[in-house]
C-alpha cells in the first residue's frame, strides 16, 4: 500500500522502493485500490467506460473491474442524482 507521498515519488511501504508518477495515475492507483480491496466501492461518471480513461485517471479500470461496478453515467444531471439515490437505499 503507497503510504507516504512527497514531490511526485510514492513510497511503498512493504517494499520500500519509490516510484514517480503524475497526479492522474496517482488518482488511477488509489481508485484501482479501492476497488481491489473492496467489493462495495463502484465508480459513477461520465465517460468512465472510455477506453483512453479521461486522462489516464481511469484508464482500464472498466476493462478490470465490468460495467458493474465502472458504470457510465447519462450527461442529465438527474440521472446521475436518481442513479445515486437508488444505489443508496
């Protein structure tokens, strides 16, 4: 697990080693986290299902983790509050 970050390295604390990366893929490594270590995690949004992964953010997420649980959303904002709303309950 990347447990302390500074400047653009990661430090990986059962390892040790670092590894730099940018603000997108730090982005993509923690929701890949997420969703590998824990089933109820889902991703809601609009183009999340784009295969060049809104600049690498979540790039091959989709292909990973399905469409249940990467879901693309409708531009209407209602859908996206009615969508939200009804995984709540």
């Amino acid at each position: 697990m990347n447990e302390k970050m500074f400047d653009n390295a990661v430090v990986d604390k059962k390892t040790s080693s670092t590894r730099e990366m940018g603000f997108g893929e730090a982005i993509r490594d923690a929701i890949h986290h997420a969703l590998k270590n824990d089933p109820n995690v889902i991703i809601l949004g609009e183009g999340v299902d784009d295969p060049k992964g809104i600049d690498g953010t979540v790039l091959g997420l989709y292909q990973e983790f399905g469409s249940e649980r990467v879901i693309d959303l409708p531009l209407a904002e209602n859908g996206c509050m009615g969508f939200a709303i009804g995984l709540s309950t």
